[in-house]
C-alpha cells in the first residue's frame, strides 16, 4: 500500500515536471511570435499633406522598439518601410478629398501580430487673404481693400467684406477689390472677409484722427476748380508767349529780307547794328540806292521818322515865288541828285510836296514797284495843282 502510494506521488512529481517543461519549451516560443506591432503617426492631416508612418513595438518596461522591412497598407496603396535608421519610417501623401474622409493604415510584419491605424484627411479649405496698402489710415479717408487666395494669390470676385461692429459691407468686383471710407471715433477697425468654400480673413486697420492735407484738399469743392483754373491761366499764357515770340522772330526775319532787298545787299552779307551805324557804310548803302535801284522791290509799308520844323510866316506871293524856283531847281538838277547828302529823305520828299508836318507827327508812305516812280508822280500832281491855282488867281 505505501509502495503504492509512492509510485502515485513520483507519477504526479514527473507529470509537473513534464508540464513545466512544455511551459518553458513550447509556450514561450509561441508568445514571442505574436508580440504586438504599433503605429505611430498624425490622427489628422489635410489633403495633399505629406505625413510619416513609423512601426514599433513595446516591451514590458516600455522601451519601445521601431522595425523595418514592415508592409504598410493605405487607401489601397502598398507601401514599405526599409532602410537602417534610428527611427525608420514611410511618407506617405494624403489624398484629395471632397469632405473629410477616415482611412485605415494597416501594418504587418512576419512573427508579428499585424495593427492598423485610423487617420482622417481632412478636406482642404482655401483661406481669404485681404491686403490693404496703408495700415494706417484717416478719418474719412476712402481706401481700397483687396481679397485674394492666400495660396494662388489670385483676386476673389464675389466675397463679402465687411468692417466689424458697423454696417458698412460691400462685394468685391472682378479685381478682387472692394472701396470703403474709414469711420470717425474709431482708433482701430477689424476687416472681415467671406465667402463659402473659404476660411474667413480678417485684417487689423489704425484710424488716424487728424486728416492729411490732400483728403482736406479732396474734401474741399473747390480745390479742383481752383487747380483748373491755374492749368487754364497757364495754357493760355504759354500759348501767348509762345505765339508772340514767333511772331516776332518772323517780323524781324521779313524786316530784315526786306532791307536787303530794298538795298540789293545778298543774303550771304551779315550786317551788325554798330556797323550800320558809321557813316561810311551809310554812304555806301546809298550809293547802292542810286547805282543798283530795284524796279521790281515791292514796298509794302515804311515807317520813317522826321524832326520837327519850325514854323514860318511868309506872304502868299512869295511862298508863289519860292514854289517857282523850286519848280526850276527839280528841272536843272541832274537825275538822283534832289535827296544827295541829305539824312532824311522822307524830310526832303515832304519839302518838296509842301507836306511837312507841323506837328513832328511820323508819316507812313505805302506803294509797290519803283519809290522813285511814286515820288515824281507826286510832286507832278502837285505842281499841276499849283499851276492851276496861279491861273485862276490872274
């Protein structure tokens, strides 16, 4: 019976020694082949947006271990995790999206027990940008307000912007632009943009109290008269002058062909105003007068000065007597000799007709072709008018 019960007790000894050794043995092995892998990535990204995959695993103190050689499953993509690194991982891009989307990562390694991952991919929402020249602007001051797509910098047309806390609001035109005036007592506004399938932009604006003098020039109505005014005043006088000074540069040009073809000098010939003046020269040009006349020299009007002359009495008879001896002086002088050495010859001309002006006033002679031929046919006419006179006084 104790032989009995001794065999029992090394029967039950060696059965838990034979299951200690199937736990140490075959147990163990099998646990270590499904330890546990682990994803570590972003729980949301945008679409488009680039993230990495890392696969790890954790032992019993938390030490945590990164594998490679680990096939990654996304959006029925295969991917894999190779290289030697410290901490090897995947990039992976997010797709595109019409709304926010969840996507499963799986991961799987051999040994392993496989894990995935949940991560959303959000849908991308462009954002507003708004752009105003000046931050700082005035009291009443109009400015100009730009919207565009803050990644395409292209203008938005049809976006609802707004100042905060007011009810000044206004669309923006093809140009992506939008114009508001800068309310009073107010030291800064906010401006807000919308529009749908945009994230809202805003922007911060300081009003100055104390206008520029341009907007108080803007604000004033008559400013712009004023200005136009002046432009008016100073067009017509540039006009003037300039007219003015073209006309006498032209007037001194026609008086100066004139003289020298009155007096047959060539063009070729420059003559100075103190050179004119020397009485050789004076001589000379009247010598040309006599020697070189121009029949063909059209006069059209000349100006010449006379002094005055002092008055004298005399009786009707001898003033008859003393038109007589003159009558026979123009008869015996030689040809061109009745003006030779005088200085003023209109002074001669007006002795001769009996036309001297009392008054010292200038006299104009106007006529065409030959002087010479005007100034006899003068003196003709009036000798025959004196003639008639004496008959009709016997």
């Amino acid at each position: 019976m104790r032989g009995l019960l001794r065999v029992r007790h090394i029967t039950t000894i060696l059965t838990l020694f034979i299951l200690l050794f199937f736990t140490i043995i075959v147990i163990y092995p099998v646990t270590a082949q499904n330890e546990q892998l682990y994803i570590d990535t972003e729980n949301e990204v945008e679409e488009g947006e680039e993230f990495l995959v890392y696969v790890l695993t954790i032992n019993e103190t938390g030490d945590r271990t990164y594998h490679t050689d680990v096939e990654i499953d996304f959006n029925k993509q295969p991917y894999k995790i190779t290289g030697s690194e410290e901490y090897p991982s995947i990039s992976i891009q997010a797709p595109l999206v019409d709304e926010n989307t969840e996507f499963t990562i799986t991961a799987e390694k051999e040994g392993y027990n496989f894990t995935t991952h949940e991560i959303t991919v959000l849908n991308k929402i462009p954002k507003l940008d708004i752009y105003i020249e000046d931050l700082t602007i005035f009291e009443g001051e109009l400015f100009v307000v730009s919207v565009t797509d803050i990644e395409s910098r292209e203008e938005v047309e049809g976006a609802l912007v707004y100042i905060e806390s007011t009810d000044v609001e206004d669309e923006t035109d093809a140009m992506g632009r939008v114009e508001f005036a800068a309310p009073h007592n107010r030291e800064t506004i906010r401006i807000i943009a919308e529009k749908d399938g945009y994230q809202d932009g805003e922007k911060l604006v300081e009003i100055n109290s104390q206008p520029s003098i341009w907007i108080q020039l803007q604000d004033n109505p008559n400013t712009f008269i004023a200005i136009a005014a002046f432009l008016l005043i100073s067009a017509i006088i540039y006009v003037t002058l300039k007219q003015r000074k073209v006309i006498d540069s032209r007037a001194k040009e026609i008086s100066k062909k004139e003289t020298m073809k009155k007096y047959g000098i060539s063009e070729n010939v420059t003559l100075s105003t103190s050179d004119a003046n020397k009485p050789s020269e004076q001589s000379s040009l009247q010598e040309d007068v006599r020697t070189q006349p121009q029949r063909e020299a059209k006069v059209e009007e000349i100006r010449i000065s006379k002094p005055r002359e002092e008055k004298t009495i005399i009786s009707a008879n001898d003033q008859k007597e003393e038109d007589k001896v003159n009558s026979r002086k123009k008869t015996i002088d030689p040809e061109d000799k009745w003006f030779e050495g005088t200085d003023d010859i209109r002074y001669e001309i007006d002795k001769i007709t009996g036309e001297i002006d009392e008054e010292g006033k200038d006299k104009w002679f106007e006529g065409i072709d030959d002087i010479r031929a005007k100034i006899d046919e003068k003196v003709k006419k009036k000798d025959k008018r004196k003639e008639e006179s004496n008959d009709e006084g016997e």
